[in-house]
C-alpha cells in the first residue's frame, strides 16, 4: 500500500516522532501547536515519551507487532492525539507487508482508531486530512475478504468523512473483483456531487475572506518567447508553481490539464516550473515532463524570487488563481483534490465580467 511511510507525529512540547519505513528517528523541532491531554502532568507526558521511543527502538529492529502493542496500550491509557495518530500509521505500515487475507483486522483497529481521531481538536490539521484515507483503507480490506455489502457501507463512509480519491475507488481491484462495480460507480458519483456541493460552500467563504495580494509574471516561456501575466487579462488564471522533480506537482497537474479541458474558453492554466541547471536545460526538462504527463497549458520558468511574491509561500506545490481583472482572489498548498479546484475555478467564471 505505501512504497515508503514517512510520517511526521506531534510527541510533546519539543516536536515530532518520525515513523520511517527503515529509519525511526528521535524528536526533531516542529512549529506546530503541542498535542496531548488536558491537564497532562509533566510526569505523565516523560512516561508517553520513553514509551513511543522504546516503540520506535523496536519497529527500527523489525518488531513492528511488538511496537504496534506498546503504542496501542499507550493509546489506550492516555489517549493523547499524536499516540493515536502514531498506532494507525505503524498499523497502516505493518498492513503493507501482510498478505491481503490477514489485512483485514489490522486495517479495522487503524480505522477505529482514525474515527476516535475525527473528533480530536489536539491534532494538527494535515494529520487530521489523512484519517478519511484510513477509513476508505478499511472498506478496500473489507472488499477483498468478501463482506461487499459492508463494504460499500465504509466506503461511503470515508466519503463523508471527506476522502476524496473517486478514482482511486474507481479502480480498486478489491472492489472489481466482487463484482461491485456498479455500487461503486453509485457511491463513486453521488460522494463526487456531494463533495463539489460542499468545497463550493467552502471555496466560496474562503474566496470571500481571502486578502489579496500584489502579483506580476514577466519571464519566458520553455520556447524562449516572453511571457507577461498581464496580457491574460479577461480570463481567469491558474498559475501553478511546480517542478518535475516533485512528485506531487505530477499529480496535481492533472487535475490541472482536466480543468483546462474543461473551460477553454474562460481558462488560461500557467505552469510555473522551478528548475535546476541553465534556462536551456531546465526548459528540455519541462518539455519533457509535459510530453510524458499530456499537460495541455503553457509552462514559464520561475525563480526563486517569484516564490517571495506569494505571502507565506510554503512549499510546492502551490496554486494561485487570479479573477479577470488580474487580482489574486485565492492561494492553495500541497496536495487538494480536484474538485476543490473545480469549485474555485467555476467560482471565478460565473463572477459578473466588468
């Protein structure tokens, strides 16, 4: 299931417990509000310290059973967030190296575990993203033991609780081969409708509350020809800072090159792509990339000094849209569905032309 988990876990005041798939590594700093329990003794918090490091010590050795049980009585004792979060990913891993017949009961306690985790307002909001998967995990496993019935009740499930990889289901094996095929395309649109009906209430708040930014693009394009942002002027605009080497951009341009199928008339999508190496080079690269992921929308090159024109820029990738006038109504990070795009973009389009 995972090619490598590399989860950061919240672990008291100082920072995180990093889960490797090789390496366990000690605390490191992290900028983020501290977990744990109401009213946590110092006593209390040295005690879940010593004991997630002993667990970590024995999943380095390759006793991830004996590390799952130390975490989960740790869980069960305090119910600190960031334990939680720590016993479904160490299940999730241990879940990869069994055989499809014994992931069923494993894939059940991660879940059970994500659902209690919904509810917790102590952990940070990308762990909190990554429960909805665990639970959409639990009806794969449930599917490929037989129970399809319950099954689809799961997945349903992690719908609601906001998975949103319809076509990852689409195309689950586990799910094909009970010959439930047409519940899962049911279940797969009427998730689809309710989740675009849902990011649209949010995307429409959030462009409502947004604080604009001052944001010009004047650069060359992979074939060398200037490129001005102002000159897009009348059509909404994406522009989405991105890199070949960077394996999420890769997979959010897709949603990128479905979007411009979508409206060609109103849309103009901007890969800005940072690259090593002279302009030359890093163009053939882009030119590359495009060719072997059919992206459908112009490619500049960027800087590092675009990067500081986006106020708290994190990290790629990152998506800013721009309004007909050429004002920045809406800035994304990391990794978001299509359809959170979907309800940006059309949001923009149906905004009175001036």
């Amino acid at each position: 299931m995972f090619s490598r988990l590399f989860v950061a876990l919240q672990i008291g005041v100082a920072g995180f417990y990093c889960f490797g798939a090789a390496t366990l590594a000690q605390p490191v700093t992290a900028g983020i509000q501290q977990g744990g329990c109401p009213g946590e003794s110092p006593a209390l918090r040295a005690r879940i310290d010593r004991s997630m490091s002993q667990a970590m010590n024995l999943a380095n050795h390759g006793r991830m059973p004996e590390a799952i049980r130390l975490a989960e009585q740790v869980w069960s004792e305090t119910h600190d967030p960031a334990v939680g979060f720590a016993v479904v990913q160490m299940l999730e891993q241990h879940v990869s190296s069994l055989l499809p017949a014994c992931t069923l009961e494993s894939s059940q306690r991660a879940a059970n575990i994500a659902r209690e985790l919904m509810d917790c307002t102590g952990l940070p909001e990308p762990m909190h993203r990554q429960l909805p998967a665990t639970i959409y995990r639990e009806s794969v496993a449930l599917a490929g033991s037989g129970q399809s019935g319950i099954a689809i009740q799961i997945l349903n499930e992690s719908f609601d609780a906001g998975f949103s990889g319809f076509e990852t289901a689409m195309h689950e094996k586990a799910f094909q081969q009970q010959g439930l095929s047409e519940k899962l395309e049911s279940a797969v649109q009427q998730a689809r409708v309710r989740a675009i009906g849902r990011m649209t209430a949010e995307s429409r708040a959030e462009l409502a509350a947004f604080t604009s930014f001052p944001f010009t693009l004047d650069t060359v394009d992979i074939e060398a020809r200037d490129f001005s942002l102002q000159s897009l002027q009348g059509r909404v605009v994406v522009v989405d800072f991105w890199g070949t080497w960077c394996p999420l951009c890769r997979q959010q341009t897709q949603s990128l090159v479905q979007l411009q199928k979508e409206f060609p008339d109103d849309l103009t999508v901007i890969g800005l792509a940072f690259e090593n190496g002279l302009p030359e080079i890093a163009s053939a690269t882009v030119r590359e990339s495009m060719l072997d992921n059919d992206i459908n929308y112009r490619c500049v090159l960027g800087d590092p000094s675009i990067q500081g024109k986006v106020p708290g820029f994190t990290g790629f990738p990152t998506s800013v849209f721009l309004d007909r006038s050429g004002k920045v109504r809406m800035a994304i990070a990391g990794e978001n569905p299509y359809e959170k795009y979907l309800s940006i973009v059309r949001l923009l389009i149906e905004e009175p032309k001036l």
